[in-house]
C-alpha cells in the first residue's frame, strides 16, 4: 500500500516539475525573442530568426494594439502586397492575389465591384492617419464583424496619434476600438515610425524632415511586410522609370477613383514638391534596392530584377 502512494506522489510530483519547466521555457524564450528584437533595432531579420519565425505567429514590438498596447503578432508565408493604383484595372489578378497566405490591402481601396481585379480576401489594411476618416464613413464595413477579422495598422505622426488624449486620430481609433470590440486596430510606435524615417535616411542620403517629404503607406507597407512575409508579391506597383518610358498606361492614381488625376501626374508632381509631398519615385528605386535582397516580387506591371 506504501509504495503505491509512493509512487503516486512521484508520478504528481513529476508532472508539476514537467508544466513548471515547460511555462519556465515558454516565457524564456518569448522574453529573451523581445530582447533579440530590440537590440536589433526591429528591423533586421538574420536568417535564423526569418527561419523559425514562421513557425509561431512573430510579435512585433514596433506595432500595438488601441487600446491595450498589445504588440502584433502576424505571421504570413506569401503575401499579396494590393497597390490602390489604377494599373490594378483590367488585369484580372484577382485570383492570384487571393491565393496567397495573406493578402494585404492599403487605406481604404474597396474590394466590392473590383473583385476580378484586386481579389477578395483582406487579411491587413496599412492604414494612413489622413485615411482613417475615411474607414469612419464605414464603421460597420471595415471594424464590424464584416470586418472578417482584418488587421489595421495605422501610421502617422506623433501630434495625430499621441495616446495621451491629444492625438486626434489616436481618439479616433479608440472610440472604434470601443464600439466594436472585435476590431483589431494596430497603431506604429514612435520608435518605429523613427526607424522608418531613419531607413529613408540610409537608403536615400536624404533628410526626410528637411528635404519636406512624407513616406508614403507603400513606404510603410513594405517595411512591414519585410518583418512579417516569407515572400511578398507586389501587384499593381509601377518602377522608378515607368513613367519615363515609351507608351506607358495612363491610368488613375486609384483603381477606385475614376476621373482623377493619372498616376504618373500624381508621381512627378509629388517628386518635385518643395513642401508635403510623396518622394514616390524615390522610394520606387529604393524598393527595386530592396528585392535584391529580399524575396520581393512586382507584378503588373512586372518589374525585371537581375
Ligand atoms: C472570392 O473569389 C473567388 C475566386 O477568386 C471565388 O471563388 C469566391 O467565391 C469569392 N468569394 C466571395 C465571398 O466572393
Ligand atoms: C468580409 O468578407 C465578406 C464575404 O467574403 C465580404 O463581402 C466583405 O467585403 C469582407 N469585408 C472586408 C472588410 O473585407
Ligand atoms: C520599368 O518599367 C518599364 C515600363 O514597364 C519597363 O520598360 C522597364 O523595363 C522597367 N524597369 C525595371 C528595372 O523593371
């Protein structure tokens, strides 16, 4: 009878050491993982760290949740990177688009009526501050259950989205975040909107405060899918050159925006802005940089990397 009690207890006595030592390891190694990503400055992958990140959503430090301050965790084989421009029109890449693990969408660009095109599925939206109004005219649409679980990652400058209850469109998102619990609404970090700015700085030698210019949400949208996509697949995004060369489609700025100003107008009046504009060009030649050494692809139109 002894023993059998015995052997009771070190049976339970074993499996409370066994859970112990397995909560121990778990917290270990999401711990010393933050810790690694800090000191890399959140934006360089080694290929270690790209190799098992994959297997177990990544958190990322440089993008938290409204309210809760919750880091994001994402985790994307392919990803199909959805440009808003109007080279997205009659192509017919819908389904190529949708059959990636992810496919990711910019501000506010609809899916209905476009589907043949853009595809159908939105698993995140990289939103602009200056866009968030925008998916306020559809409350229901983009937070509420039709919402399908999209992700929402905001960016903009610290005086829109302090927390601290002057960022207008800080409170904005909050009051969202209120009425449909459900939302997952990501804002950027200061820290990482600085490395954001300080990426334009290396790549471009240019001040991006001085030379009087904004990143744009592709500029946003990129960085991110670098930390997140084992492969990115870029539709509907022109090269640095398209609109010098020969016969180039004249299209929309937006697939959604019939009748507005064409793309490669929008691209070199943004270029030459003194003030407040998009270096959209630029930041094309940086991208080409890019997916030399990343697994970046450009389709419709295709870009040829060598
Ligand atoms: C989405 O598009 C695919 C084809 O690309 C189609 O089979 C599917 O039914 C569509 N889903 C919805 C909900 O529209
Ligand atoms: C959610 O999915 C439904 C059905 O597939 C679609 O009609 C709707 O547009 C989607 N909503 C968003 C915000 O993507
Ligand atoms: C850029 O686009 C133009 C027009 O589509 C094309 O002729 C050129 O080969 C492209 N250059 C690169 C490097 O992809």
């Amino acid at each position: 009878m002894a023993w059998i009690c015995k052997k009771k207890w070190v049976i339970a006595s074993s499996l409370v050491l066994a859970v112990s030592l397995f909560v121990v390891l778990v917290n270990y190694s999401e711990k010393s993982y933050s810790q690694l990503q800090l000191m890399l400055g959140q934006g360089l992958s080694p290929r270690w760290i790209l190799s098992w990140q994959h297997k177990a959503p990544r958190a990322h430090l440089g993008y938290v949740s409204v309210p809760k301050k919750e880091p994001l965790k994402l985790s994307c084989d392919v990803c199909s990177v959805v440009s808003s421009s109007g080279q997205m029109l009659g192509r017919n890449a819908g389904p190529e688009i949708d059959q990636a693990t992810c496919v990711w969408r910019m501000n506010n660009a609809p899916t209905l009526r476009y589907e043949k095109d853009v595809g159908n599925r939105t698993n995140l939206r990289v939103v602009s501050h200056t866009s968030v109004p925008l998916l306020l005219h559809k409350p229901q649409h983009f937070f509420g259950p039709a919402s399908n679980g999209t992700v929402y990652v905001v960016w903009g400058p610290r005086r829109n989205m302090s927390p601290d209850g002057n960022g207008l469109i800080y409170n904005m998102l909050r009051r969202a975040a209120a009425d449909f619990p459900s939302a997952r609404i990501y804002v950027t970090t200061d820290e990482r909107m600085d490395y954001c700015d300080a990426t334009f700085k290396r790549e471009t030698g240019r001040d991006r405060i001085t030379s009087g210019s904004y990143l744009s949400t592709g500029w946003f949208t990129l960085i991110l899918a670098m930390d997140m996509c084992k492969e990115i697949r870029v539709y509907g995004m022109i090269n640095n050159t398209y609109c010098k060369s020969e016969g180039y489609r004249k299209v929309p700025y937006h697939y959604y925006e019939a009748g507005s100003r064409d793309e490669c107008a929008e691209y070199i009046l943004h270029e030459s802005a003194p003030y407040g504009g998009h270096r959209f060009i630029t930041e094309k030649a940086v991208f080409a940089k890019w997916a030399k050494k990343h697994p970046i692809k450009f389709f419709h139109p295709e870009w040829q990397l060598s």
